[in-house]
C-alpha cells in the first residue's frame, strides 16, 4: 500500500505536495515548480484556480458581468450627463472673447437675462488694462413660423465688429451676412423646430422678419430653447429693450494686465454689478443649473443607486461562487495551504471579473457617446472618467470579494474528512 504523506513546499504560500510511492508529485500532477506556484503547462497555480473557479460555471459568470456592467454603465453614464451638461452650460461663456463678464449684480447664468445700463461700459473702458468693453444683448423671445405656429428662441446680439460672442462652426453663410437687413443665424439641428428649410428661409420675430442667412453646427441648447445669433442693434428691436442697455459687458484686457487689480477697479468704479472671470462665471452657471434647479441631484442619485445595486448582485455572485468551492478551498486549508494564499485565489477572481466588466462596459460607454453626440444633451465620458470608473470597478469587485473571504477562512479543514 503507498505511503502518503502531506506537507508544505517551499515558500510560505505554495500548494502542498503528496508523496506517493516514493515519487514527489504536485498537487493537480504539477511537474515544475514556479516562483508562484505549480503548474504542469508552467501557469502558476493561483491564477489557474481562479480562472477556473470563474469559468467553471460560465452562467453565474456571466450574471457577476452583468451587475459589473450595469452598475458601472449606469455610473459612467450619469457621470457623462454631468460632464455633457456642465460644458453645454458654459458653451456661449467659453466661446466668448472675454477676460472678464460684466453683468448686473445677482446673474445667475448665462440664460438668466437681466439689464443694466449699457453706458456703464464706458466706465469700464477707461481703466487702464482693458482693451475694450463690448455690449452683448441675450433675451427671449417669439419666434412665428410660416405656418403660423410658434416656437420661444434665445436671441444672443452683438457687436459684428467687435470680436464679442459671435456664432461658430458655420456650415453655410458668414458671420458678416448677419450684417444685413433682417438676418440671423440659426443651428442646423433647430431647422425643423423652427419651421425654415435653410438659407433664405424667412419667419417673424415680434411681428417683425427674419430672415436665415446662417446655418451653425452643433451650438445647441440645454434647455432645448434654439439659440438665434444677430446683430446687437437687432438684438435690442426683437427682445424690446431700449438702446442704451445691455446684459453683460465682455471685457477683453492687455495680456499684461493684472485681472484681480482690473476687476476690483472694475466694481470699485461701477455699481450694482457682479465681475467675473470665465472660470468664475462657468461654475456659478453650472452650480445653478445642477443644484439650484435639482438637477444634479437627480445625476447624483442615479449613480448611487447603480453602485448600491451593481455591487449587492456582484458581492452575491462572488459569495455564492465562493460557497459552491467551499469543500475544494478546504481540501488546500487540509493540506497545508495558508489563508493568504486562499485569499490570493479570491481576490484575483475578482480582478478578473473587473478587467473583463470593465472591457464590455467600455464598449457600451462608446456606443452610447457614439448615439447621443448629436442629441441636445450629449454624454461625455472624458480620461478621468474613464480612469474613475476602472478604479470604481477594481474597487467594487474586491470590495466584494472581501465577504467570500470571511466565509473561507472559517472554513474547517477537518470537514473534508468527513464527506
């Protein structure tokens, strides 16, 4: 009868070896050994539990990819819609030539179109630093189709010749034809919503016509209100203001200038105003548009609840997997192998389930971009999102992957005798 007898190899977590007959075999029939573990194809031997734990049963894997996906999806993309929002918020504000904003005290965002008088900018003008103080009108407005139906559009008018905020990505006409009589410039994606067919379309604004002479590329809204581009002095006759007012001053500066000496000369000089940097101004738009008005709220609880959710189905498939294995990881703990080593076969596990969910949801994260880039609302996944969501997955996994090791180093190693 052979003589069997159990004990560690070399190094303080390898898998024991079995003596039979004299002849010094591995457990699994190994042949060699590696700097790991043991392996007969030279694949150390944690890795090749953990893989075949994982895809012994390709079905309960495949459920731990599917909470893996879903929670991650649902976080990148609610992380998407927050970063695709915010940039739509500071569109006008990040195209604009300005160092500095000027508007009456209290603005909220760019859409919130308050007056003051337009003769302060010459107040403005004459402190030294500031190369020039450019007038820009914002306001809504009624704009009536051919058909006579009616649609609200967010009029923006400046200054054709000062380099203020003017119109970009012009597909048809130029930014000078808007200096015609009656001329605006509109979005392509807006054309159908507004009831015109393209250049030299015509429609009404106060009883008064438009007439299309330019044709935009991706400046769309937000809050789905089309932006229509003209000059200022049209600007003031469509949204009926009067010519001495405005609603922000665009303050371009000597590139020497001192910004912080500027602005406070600035609201030392004028009254009942607010001076902002782009910077400034794009963050104040977007904590209004997120927070004042709940909608980063919502963004918020979307992506907390796919985590709750992706990680309670992960952290029950990687338990239930590790349940199912409890009598092979005591079989190790039997013979010899420590907890950490156990641990080590865990934990990979469920890195393997993070780089494989990870991979799929990036595939998913690039159809999604791919679909909503011409929507008004697209999703923009940039590098630290994409690094945050990775880090997210890793950490989601492992996280979960902390409840099976509780169980498996409780196991008793005794009770594989008993079976």
């Amino acid at each position: 009868m052979p003589i069997i007898k159990l004990f560690p190899l070399r190094g303080a977590h390898s898998a024991p070896q079995i003596l039979s007959g004299g002849v010094s075999r591995t457990w699994q029939g190994a042949k060699r050994r590696s700097r790991f573990g043991i392996s007969e194809i030279g694949i150390p031997l944690i890795p090749k539990l953990a893989f075949h734990n994982l895809f012994h049963d390709r079905l309960r894997f495949c459920a731990t990819l599917i909470g893996i996906v879903f929670s991650v999806v649902l976080v990148t993309v609610q992380a998407g819609l927050h970063f695709g929002f915010g940039r739509m918020v500071t569109a006008m504000i990040d195209h604009a030539s300005a160092d500095l904003w000027v508007m009456p005290h209290g603005t909220k965002c760019f859409e919130d179109p308050s007056l003051f008088d337009d003769r302060k900018r010459f107040r403005v003008r004459a402190i030294d630093g500031v190369v020039d103080a450019v007038p820009l009108v914002t306001g809504f407005a009624d704009w009536r189709m051919p058909s006579g139906r009616s649609t609200p559009v967010f009029i923006i008018g400046s200054d054709l010749k000062s380099n203020g905020l003017l119109p970009w990505n012009l597909t048809a006409g130029r930014v000078e034809d808007l200096a015609q009589a009656s001329s605006v410039a509109v979005d392509r994606s807006y054309l159908d919503r507004l009831g015109v067919s393209g250049l030299g379309a015509s429609a009404e604004i106060r009883r008064q016509t438009v007439r299309v002479a330019a044709i935009t590329e991706g400046i769309r809204s937000f809050t789905t209100t089309p932006f229509v581009f003209m000059s200022l002095d049209r600007a003031r006759s469509y949204t009926g203001i009067s010519t001495n007012e405005a609603t922000f001053i665009l303050v371009p500066l000597d590139p020497r200038a001192d910004v912080a000496s500027i602005r406070n000369q600035i609201l030392a000089t004028v009254p009942d105003v607010d001076v902002l940097t782009p910077t400034e101004f794009g963050e104040r738009s977007r904590s209004f548009w997120l927070f004042g008005t709940g909608a980063g709220a919502a963004l918020l609880a979307g992506a907390v609840l796919g985590l709750i959710v992706g990680t309670i189905i992960v952290a029950q498939t990687l338990y239930s997997s590790t349940k199912e294995h409890l009598i092979e990881f005591a079989t190790l703990r039997a013979i010899g192998s420590s907890a950490r080593y156990i641990c080590k076969v865990i934990i990979l596990q469920a890195l393997i389930s993070a780089v494989v969910g990870f991979s799929v949801t990036a595939l998913i994260d690039n159809g999604i971009i791919r679909m909503t880039a011409a929507t008004s609302l697209p999703i923009l996944i940039t590098p630290s999102v994409v690094l945050a969501s990775f880090t997210l997955t890793v950490a989601m996994c492992v996280g979960s992957a902390l409840l099976a090791i509780i169980q498996v180093t409780r196991i008793d190693p005794a009770v594989v005798f008993r079976r």
